[in-house]
C-alpha cells in the first residue's frame, strides 16, 4: 500500500503486506525475517513498523463491527528521508486493512451468489 501525499508536509510510505486467517481473533503482526529498508536514522525504522500495526489494527476495534482473526506479515517497505513519518506509515497500514477488508467482502459476496 502506497501513501503518498505532496504538499508543503509531505508523507510517504509503502508498505507490502499479507494478510492470512488466524485461529486467534484480534490481529496478529510481525515482519518478515530479512527485511531491510535504506533508510537514516535506522532506529527509526521499528517505530515506522509499529504506527503501521497500529494502522492494521485500527480496522479491528469493536466499534468497527468487525471482528478480525488475521496473521499480517510485512513483507517490504519503503520510506524517505524527507516525507516519511509515524503518521504516514499509520495511514498506509490503515489503508492497507482496509483493502484487504474490502477484498474479503466481495469475495465473501461472489461465494454466497454461488
């Protein structure tokens, strides 16, 4: 998921997840072993990772209605130095739940019309 916005406080991020089901309800996340980013200051990076949990997550709250059972690994990411943020990288996880909401809907919807 890419979240990009150009202004005079620009964000960037992008963050390439998978989304499987998990036994456990509530939402599960962990990156992928390996993964690196070219990115200065380094320590930044786990902070990065965590706002966009934080975003995952966000779809799961009870006052949602959607009660989520799902394994999330982040499998690459990408930031830069001038734009990339907490926030930015919260807003892409968000985003990023929110499409794989969406295509969990329709494919929910295409099975019941069979």
């Amino acid at each position: 998921m890419l979240h990009q916005k150009q202004n005079c406080a620009p964000q960037f991020a992008l963050i390439v997840v998978d989304f499987e089901p998990a036994e456990a309800e509530g939402v599960a996340f962990e990156v992928a072993e390996g993964l690196t980013v070219e990115y200065e200051p380094a320590d930044e990076l786990p902070h990065f990772f965590a706002a966009a949990a934080a975003g995952i997550e966000h779809l799961s709250l009870p006052e949602h209605g959607v009660v989520a059972a799902a394994r999330v690994v982040l499998r690459q990411a990408r930031a830069d130095t001038f734009g990339s943020s907490r926030p930015a990288f919260r807003i892409a996880g968000y985003l990023a739940a929110r499409a794989a909401l969406a295509r969990t809907v329709r494919a929910e919807s295409r099975e019941a019309q069979l």
